[in-house]
C-alpha cells in the first residue's frame, strides 16, 4: 500500500488490513515512525527507532502503533511527565494500561508531549516545550494529553493514549478535531500511572473516531493487584454499530451551555448537532445541574490538594533531578526549586494551603461536600435522561500565549468537562463541526458503566455529523 | 491577598524554595485563585458528606504471600547518588 493510503486508515480499518494479508505490521509502523520522527508539531518527546522486538503480532491489536503519553511508565523508555524533575528517567516497569495494550499486541511507537504532571489545559505548561495545534500551528491542542491529540489529528499515530483528571482527554480531543473517551473512574488501572490527582486521574483512549476508541479501550479495561481502585467493567466493550438514536433523550444542562466564555462559533456548531441528533430519532430536553457553576472551584481545590500530596515523592533522593545541596532539606527545597515548573508549583501551594491546619475543613472539606451534590444531581438528570450532552470546550483551539499570564483564565477551559471528573462518570468528546476553520468538540456523558450505550450514541451521531478531519493531515508527513 | 510571609510559610511546608520574584507572583497568583474558590463557602452544605472516591469499591486486597519484588541494582539504577547498597543523601545536620 502507498504510504498516503496507510494513513489515512483508522487503527480498525488497519487491523483489517493486515488481517486481510493487504498490509503488515512492520510496513505500518515504518510509515507512522518515520512521520512520528519528522514531527513538526513537537508532540513526540520520543519515537521508537524499530519495530519492538517482543511485539504480539498475533494480538487482536496485530502490531498497530500506539502512542503513549509520557506520563505513562514504560520499562527502560523515558518516561518524563512533561517534567524537569524527571528528565530521562527510565521505569523500571510499564504501566498496566499500556502492558494490556501490549499483551493485545499494540507496538508502541512513541512518548508524547504533555503539561507537566498532565496540570494544564494547552500542553504550555510542558518542560519539552509547547505542542504545536495541526489545524493551526499558531494555536495550542489543548491538554493536558496535548501531544496524543496533535499526533492522532496529525496523522503522525493511528491512536493514542492519555489521561483525563478534569478534561484532559477530552478537551484535547476537542481541539484538535478527534474522539477521546474519559472512562468511568476505576475501569482501567492506574498502575504506573505518574500520579497528578488519584482520585479523578483515569487514562482513555483518543482516537480518529469512535470505533477506535472503543476497540482501544476494550483491551484497556480490568481489575489489577496493583490497583485496589480497579474495577474493571461489567460489560465487555462492544464496538459500536449504532445508526440511529430513536427513544434516547439527551439532556442539555442549562449551567453547561450558557455563560460568558461559552464562543457563539462554538454554541452554533452545537446547536445544529442537536438538530442532527433529533433526526437522528432522538429527543432535546432542558436538565439542571445547579452545583455545576461550582464544580471548578471543588476541582481546584481536590485536585491540587491531592497533586501536593503525590508530588511529595520528587524530592532528589531516588530517581531524576537532584540540585547541589549540602543538607538535606536544602537537598529538598533546591531539588524542587530548580526541577518543577510554575504552574506545579501553583497547584503544590494552593494544594498545601488548602490542607494545612486551619483550612481543611473550609476549603478541602467542603470541596469533597461539593463533589457529592454533582454527583447526586448527575444522577438525578440520568433518571430522565439517558445522556448529559454539552460541547466540549467553551471555546475552539486558542492562539500560543493568549492565556499563560492569567492561569484562572486558563482554568475556565475546563468548566464543562470538571463535572463529569468529580462524578466518575463516563464522558466522551467527539468533533460535531468547525468555528472559524477550528474544530468544535461535542461531550455526551452518561451513568458510571455505561460506555457501551454512550459509544453507540457516539458512533451514531458521528455518521450523521461526518466530519472531515483530513486537513489536519499533511499527506506527505509533517515534514512538508 | 496572601501576605508573602503565608506564601512563604506555605512553600515551607511544601518543601519548596522559591525565589524572591516568584514569592510575589505567587502571592498575587494564589490570591485570585483562592478567591475563586472561595464561592463554594457560601453554599449550605451542613447536611451533605463528602464523597472523597466515586466508584463504590469493595475491599480487594490481595493474599497476603510474599512474591519477588524489584531487584536493589534495578531500583537504584535511576537514583541520583548511591552508596554500599543505599541512597546516599547529604546528611539531615545543615553544613
């Protein structure tokens, strides 16, 4: 097969491919490594120089690439989080995801860009330098998976991996124009995982459509000796065949899809996906979800207070950055001055504040109250509804720069996506349409364990919407 | 606003040396952001727990048996300084 061909097959149509004897394995990983080398967009921080040696061939996965974000540990592979402080470390063992994926027979093709410890929303805050947006190099991808999204997008990888602790699958996958799927909380393993926030942090897939990310996840899921929040999940991952969607009804929570931020690009491309969805069979009904406006406060201080406490473990003595000091709490202090950027150094001290005596009860304590009110009323609109559906992002792609100075701003990027992190349910974001030539992200959510119904609602609109993402895909590699 | 001697106390419990200038941008950074949050203390939440995990998990310990565990040469491969066996550290005493 010609080069161009290869790429633009999704990860199934390959997996036919090869099964077919039309393509192999190692011609398919050539042609994604070669482009993944010549990557222009900075999402790789490393690409595999071969084919893997101990590579299941003979996996349902049949050798097709996968990239990996860097946060993921992977044995003997720099395994960096977008941090300093970890520069060129080496695991000594590969995540359970990523092992699982192996097993099945996925080849990993390369470690990509994120914001340091996934904290961020434009992979700016990444210490290998920003990710550049394919659909406009002049603008962020998102993040913190921003690398894994620019790649998939780019057609520098068939799919990828990331992580979602508050959006940061999904709003990646928004904008740059494909599908990122954030599971129910504890489906997949957390295991070597570099911990940001343990009790939202789930890894998922993104993927050129929707039948990828449910083959992707389907080898994903599973419980773990290593993980006790593991719990796999009680239906094994169909991939979606859905066309229609008569009798569901989507709920449009009114929090969600109104407010100043919310672009009219953006809220239009939205708008005509219902419309789509209603032809599709279903039914539009307003829901409210009244602790929604405070769902980024809760977040903001669950999520670095929880990153205060797993950042703890960066301190010189075992592995990565170790600054010159001559006792050992300077051997701490300088460690952590020299090896951890601004932006984790915000969230250690806002974490930290909202710990330390005197505060807890006002701050993290209420916090975790909040948590509980989102996921009452999530389940409360989920009695009527099948699905929550909102777009994705408030805004497409934005310019490099435009929000590093005021990081609140920078917050705001995940007001619709919080929500769903602090319930643990399951959410998905797919391209509904463009805004000014920038994609637009469409999010369904739906109960915990409920993928299986929310990928068919999914694949179901995405053949209505049939959106176009081979601009982001330069048919000679990134090297044109 | 976040006075510097609480961002500096602050940065002490978080094992973190800051410089002068990050002091201040902090306190500035840290003050807006606080304020944001600071709506969820005007919410009546006196009858609502706190949910600290989301998925019900029952316990799932594994048998207690001992199993092989990371070889010392493998786990002080990455380590930054080593001495007989161990992690060497400066010494806890200043100077």
């Amino acid at each position: 097969m010609d080069v161009n061909e290869i790429i633009e097959l999704s990860a199934a149509a390959a997996i036919a491919a090869i099964e077919r004897g039309d393509l192999d394995a190692a011609e398919l990983f050539s042609a994604y490594r070669l482009r993944a080398e010549a990557d222009e967009l900075n999402a790789f921080t490393w690409v595999a120089e071969h084919l893997p040696a101990d590579m299941h061939a003979d996996g349902p996965l049949r050798g097709v690439p996968l990239a990996v974000k860097d946060l993921f540990c992977t044995a003997g592979i720099p395994s960096q989080s977008g941090s300093k402080i970890l520069e060129g470390y080496l695991p000594p063992y590969t995540a359970t995801s990523v092992a699982r994926l192996q097993d099945a027979g996925a080849a990993v093709l390369g470690k990509t860009n994120q914001d340091e410890f996934a904290m961020g929303s434009s992979n700016e805050n990444s210490a290998y330098g920003p990710v550049l947006n394919p659909w406009d190099r002049g603008r962020v991808p998102g993040g913190s998976s921003g690398g894994s999204a620019a790649a998939v997008a780019a057609g520098l990888a068939p799919w990828a991996l990331g992580t979602d602790t508050g959006g940061s699958i999904r709003q990646p996958a928004a904008l740059c124009g494909i599908v990122g799927l954030k599971p129910t909380y504890g489906t997949v393993s957390r295991y070597g995982m570099i911990a940001f926030a343990s009790s939202l942090d789930q890894a998922g897939p993104l993927t050129r459509d929707v039948t990828d990310a449910a083959l992707l996840y389907r080898h994903m899921v599973g419980t773990d000796p290593n993980d006790a929040t593991a719990v796999g999940h009680r239906e094994e991952i169909r991939l979606p065949t859905a066309e229609r969607l008569d009798g569901l009804r989507l709920g449009v929570p009114t929090e969600l899809t109104t407010g100043e931020g919310l672009e009219p690009g953006v809220m239009a491309a939205f708008e005509a996906t219902l419309a789509t969805a209603r032809g599709l069979g279903a039914t539009i009904e307003e829901c409210s979800l009244h602790s929604a406006p405070h769902a980024l406060s809760a977040y903001y201080v669950i999520a670095p207070a929880e990153a205060s406490s797993n950042l703890a473990r960066f301190d010189g003595v075992r592995y990565g950055l170790r600054a010159p000091a001559d006792d050992l709490v300077s051997l701490y202090t300088n460690t952590r001055h020299d090896g951890f950027g601004a932006e984790v150094k915000r969230r250690i001290l806002i974490g930290t504040y909202a710990l330390s005596s005197g505060y807890y009860d006002a701050y993290y304590g209420r916090a975790q109250k909040v948590r509980t009110l989102i996921a009452r009323e999530f389940a409360s609109v989920f009695e009527r509804c099948d699905f929550v559906v909102t777009p994705t992002s408030p805004g497409v792609a934005f310019e490099l720069g435009a929000k590093t100075a005021d990081p609140l701003a920078m917050y705001l990027n995940d007001s619709f996506t919080v929500p769903m992190s602090l319930a643990g349910i399951p959410a998905i974001s797919i391209p509904c349409g463009l805004s000014d030539g920038l994609p637009v992200g469409l999010q369904l959510a739906g109960p915990a364990f409920s993928e299986n119904r929310m990928l068919d609602a999914a694949h179901a609109l995405e053949q209505a919407i049939g959106f176009d993402g081979s601009p982001a895909r330069t048919p000679t590699g990134a090297a044109s | 606003m976040l006075e510097r001697s609480e961002v500096l106390h602050v940065a002490r419990l978080a094992r973190l040396r800051l410089d002068d200038d990050e002091v201040d941008r902090m306190a500035g950074e840290l003050s807006s952001i606080l304020d944001h949050i600071a709506a969820i203390a005007a919410l009546d939440l006196d009858d609502v727990p706190p949910t600290s995990h989301v998925v019900e998990v029952e316990s799932a310990l594994r048998a207690d048996e001992p199993g092989p565990c990371l070889d010392r040469d493998v786990a002080l491969a990455q380590a930054p300084a080593v001495q007989d066996g161990g992690f060497l550290v400066p010494s806890p005493q200043a100077g």
